[in-house]
C-alpha cells in the first residue's frame, strides 16, 4: 500500500471534487452546488482517516461514484449527494436519521437503500447468496436510484480491481456478469454494460482479454481507413438533402468478440462484422423522427446492398429497456482485388441516442412528466408483481427475476392487430394472462396463423395469436411447468394458491419429522441436504412433492447429514481393527 502525505492526499481529493463539480456543472440539471458541497464536506469528515486498498483516501471512492452518477448516467443533485454518503451509515457511527435531519427524507432514504444491501451477493451458502440477492432487488420499486447508484458503485469497484487479491477478483467479477450486467443491460446503461463486461473478462481470461486487446488495436487503423472510404459517399447524399447529422466509429469489444467466438466457433479472423458506424441525426420540423431515420435507411441502402436477413426494427416496438433504432448491415465493396466486408449501421436520433446511452435517467428526462406506459413502467410493474408474490422460496424469487432482467423479447400479434411484448419461449399460455387474467384461467389453447396449438405452445416473433377459452377450465399446477412470464407465473400461483400452500405445509412438516428422527436441527442447511438428495431446487416444489407422496424420504439415512471427514472415519471405524489394518 502506497503512503502517501498529507498535503498530497488533500491535492487529491480536492481535484477529484473539482472534477464532480464541473461535471455537475455541465449537467442540465438544475444547479445545486451548496447541497453537493454541504454533502461532500459531511461524507469527508465521516470518512476522515480512512483508506483504500491502494493507500489513497477512502473519499475519493464515493467523489468517483457520484461522478460516474452525474457524468455517465445523467443523474441529478439528489443522486449525487447519496452517492458521496452512499457509505457513510455502514462505515461510521452517523445514522439515517443524522442523514435525513441534515439532508432531507429522499436523499436518506436512497442512503437507507444503499445501506441495506452493501457487501456481497456471493454466498458459500445458497440460500444465503439469495437473500443477499434478494435485498438488491427490494430496492427497485422504492425508488430505482439506489440501484443505479449501486451499479455506478460497482462500476468504479469494477475500475480500481487492481489492488484486491486475486480470490476477490474472482468473486466481485462473478456477481458482475451474473447481476449487474443483466441490471445495467435492463436499465439501458449499454456503455456501462460494455465496459463491465470487459473488465469481467479482464480479470477472469486475462491472457485472453489482452490477446483480443492486441489483435483489436492492430486490426484498428486498417480498418478505420477502409470505413472512411466506405462514409463519403455517405455523408455526400446526408449533406444533398440538408440532414444534419454525427457519425460515431466503433470497433467491437474485447467481450462482444469473445462471445461471437465462443457462440459461432469462430476465429478473430472470421468475424465479419467488427466495425459498426452509428448515424445519429438531428431533428427536423417537417418530420417525424421515424421518417428521418427512414430516409438515412434509404440512403444507405441505396448506396450498399443490404443483408436480408440482418436488418432490425426497433423504432415503432422499441426494446425492453426503452432502445431505439434502425440496423442495417450492408456490402462493403473491396478495394483493388480485396474482398467485400459486411459493415453494421446504426440509424438513430439524438433523443434515441440519449437513451441508448443514458437509459433510464434520459428515459425520465424525455417522458417530462406525461403518463405513458412505457417499456421501463411495465418492467417495474413486473418487479412489483414479482416482489408480492406468495409462497415463493428466495431461491425461486431469485431465479424468477434474472428471468425477468432478460432483454430478448418477441412481438406478437392479437387478431386485430394489437402488439403485445413477451420474452422469448414464451407461450400461448402467456400470450393469455397478457391479455386479462380471466382468459389466462379459462385458456384452453389457441391458434397461431390459423392453425390450432396447445396452450404449451411456444411463440415466435411476428405469429397472430387467437386464444381459445372454456368456461370450464381451470389453472392446474402443471401449467406452472411452461408458463414463462412472471405475469402468468404470478396469476396461477394466486389462483392454485390455497391448495398448494396446504400441501406445502404439509411436505415441511413431514421433512422436520424426518430431521427429528435423526436428531437433526430443524435449520435450512439441513432442508436443503434433503431437497438435494432428491435433485430438487425449488425447497416449495419439494415439499409438495413430498405431500403428494412422490418423494420416498424412506430413502434418506443418517449419513446424509454426517460431514465427508466423519462420514469416512465412520467408514473405516465400522469396517476396519484400525491397528492392525484388518477387517473385523
């Protein structure tokens, strides 16, 4: 650890303040320089002494985490003075009440949020891990800054992971890509998602992370030159029709090129489609911003012939985390002798731009107050569903919602024409609680382009869905097997529940008398033996199993509970005259 003294320590963290100020001063927020100032003063005091790893102030942590919240996610005052306190409660002896006398209720209330789910999510024990996890995602509907602060947290972790043990890495990269890479992914944040991705790869494939490096900043000005040959005429036919526009350049990502070989079986060599060129243009009074991106489209394509099959829509059905934009990826004539190249563009706005950039603060920026119901609404209408559902055990609530952080969706049709949203695998059966609850309970199958399925069924993107009920039918425990969407998940559980939380009272009570028998303490480490035993995942499924006499407990003996070093001393005490090496 470097020692550094005092007058360089206070040069530090007064440029690192200088730095968040003149951040905060080219936001368009509305300037509130004495509340950042008062909170930085306070959380500088609070940490006074304190160290990092690398031997520097501990305050220049939080001054970087409130910087990352202004400058790359577009946040505002309130943001920033939690994030300069973010660690003040769990570190020191001030409370949430010292917080909110000085501060207010909100700004307390984010560092409240913060405080109760710092530390890690990882976990020897998994349902512990769980709970940690769990904690993470109570704060969603609260109010979502605890967790885009937690993230640009994580995010300056992520950036200073040098100075940790190389277990650490292990475990701080481990959470990143199984948590907050899907969060920042699902909140729009796609720079921080990229760069979180890399450094995941960084740390956890380093002689691999630097061979991309090397190969990428080889490969780079080669083709930077060939795609400025490819722009010109480009940028000639934007200028003859008086578009105002910016075009960015970017080369692939250390990780986005390790997935497409890991996924495709690739080399580096063989991936087409390294340089994506992005058009982001200005608005115009006469248009719409899906006519302007319509007309770069027409331009482009006119210039280069088009891929058929790799061209994406995402202007009128925007995806789940509010991105917007055309893609197109065209032909590259070689030049002299050289081959053709596929080249992605990127067609957007700058509003698109923004929120493809911004997410969700940009996405608040934009909606200005109006009512709309927009992706990000559902989405937190989901996680609210989700939170309220009954009868779920945190290792199934955990699971439930990394599904419902998934970005990849379809669109599908009703028969008149409506467009409904839903991951990817979902079924009829989904498509049914989509519509209303009472359809959903009275499905009995549908029609899909005419022809009759199962409410099983599985739906692509672009099928015209027609749902087909009976009076009779009623939610059965099996449909819990296929439905995809916590939505349906959630309305068959509320519907089976009465029943099923009879049974499942009645499978613990038989998995605690087992555990008597035995001498074992009623804990969940040893609920969890059992479950294992019989290949289980879900502790509330097995207990119904059980209730429903398909689970033999018969079978489980005494050893099961034993630790592996007893279980073998026992082994060789019952079997073997240790001494003398012999049998008895």
């Amino acid at each position: 650890m470097h020692v550094y003294t005092k007058e360089e320590e206070d040069k530090m963290v007064l440029e690192a303040f200088d730095d968040l100020q003149r951040a905060y001063g080219a936001s368009n927020h509305k300037h509130k320089f004495e509340i950042v100032a008062k909170a930085f003063e306070f959380a500088a005091k609070a940490h006074e002494g304190v160290k990092r790893r690398t031997g520097e102030p501990y305050i220049l942590h939080p001054l970087a985490v409130a910087k990352i919240c202004v400058e790359e996610m577009g946040l505002g005052s309130t943001s920033i003075c939690a994030a300069l306190m973010h660690d003040v409660v769990e570190d020191t002896d001030f409370t949430v009440e010292d917080i909110a006398n000085m501060f207010g209720e909100t700004i307390a209330n984010i560092v409240d949020g913060l405080t109760k789910i710092s530390g890690d999510i990882f976990h020897e024990s998994v349902s512990k891990q769980a709970e940690n996890f769990q904690k993470l995602i109570l704060t969603i509907p609260s109010d979502v800054r605890v967790i885009m602060i937690k993230l640009a947290d994580r995010l300056h972790n992520m950036r200073t992971l040098d100075s940790m043990p190389p277990l650490k890495q292990q475990k701080i990269t481990g959470e990143t890509i199984f948590i907050y890479v899907p969060l920042a992914e699902r909140l729009g944040f796609f720079k921080i998602k990229t760069e979180l991705e890399n450094l995941c790869l960084k740390y956890q494939q380093p002689k691999l992370y630097h061979e991309l490096e090397e190969k990428i900043t080889k490969i780079t000005p080669k083709l930077e030159e060939k795609i400025e040959s490819f722009l010109v005429p480009i940028r000639e036919k934007l200028d003859q029709r008086g578009i105002k526009y910016n075009i960015i350049t970017r080369i692939k990502s250390p990780y986005s090129i390790y997935r497409k070989q890991e996924k495709k079986e690739v080399n580096f060599d063989e991936i087409y489609d390294l340089l994506a060129v992005r058009i982001i243009v200005e608005p115009q009074a006469d248009k719409s911003e899906e006519e302007l991106c319509w007309t770069v489209f027409g331009i482009v394509t006119s210039l280069y012939p088009e891929h058929p099959s790799r061209t994406r829509n995402w202007l009128s059905t925007p995806k789940a985390n509010g991105y917007q934009a055309l893609h197109v990826t065209v032909m590259r004539r070689g030049d002299k002798g050289e081959i053709g190249s596929w080249v992605e563009v990127q067609i957007r706005t700058e509003r698109m731009n923004e929120i493809a950039e911004r997410g969700l603060a940009a996405h608040w920026k934009y909606k200005n107050g109006i009512e709309d119901n927009s992706e990000f609404d559902e989405w937190f209408h989901s996680v609210r569903e989700l939170l309220a559902t009954e009868n779920i055990d945190t290792v199934e609530f955990v699971d439930k919602f990394k599904m419902n952080l998934d970005t990849k969706e379809i669109v599908v049709f009703t028969p008149k024409g409506d467009i409904k949203r839903l991951p990817q695998e979902s079924t009829v059966l989904d498509f049914a609680y989509a519509l209303h609850t009472d359809i959903g309970n009275h499905c009995i199958g549908g029609k899909i382009d005419s022809r009759l399925v199962p409410i099983s069924q599985r739906l692509k993107s672009g099928n015209q869905v027609e749902i087909l009920t009976s009076k009779t039918q009623q939610p059965e425990a099996a449909w819990l097997d296929f439905a995809k969407t916590q939505n349906a998940i959630s309305k068959i559980r509320s519907f089976l529940r009465p029943e099923v939380t009879e049974l499942q009272k009645e499978g613990a009570e038989k998995v605690n008398r087992l555990l008597v028998f035995f001498g074992q303490k009623l804990v969940d480490d040893n609920i969890d033996k059992v479950k294992t035993f019989f290949n289980y995942d879900k502790r509330n499924d097995f207990f119904v199993d059980v209730a429903r006499q398909k689970v033999d407990l018969t079978q489980v003996s005494k050893s099961l509970f034993q630790s592996p070093a007893s279980s073998i001393f026992s082994f060789f005490t019952k079997n073997f005259n240790i001494m003398g090496g012999k049998k008895v």
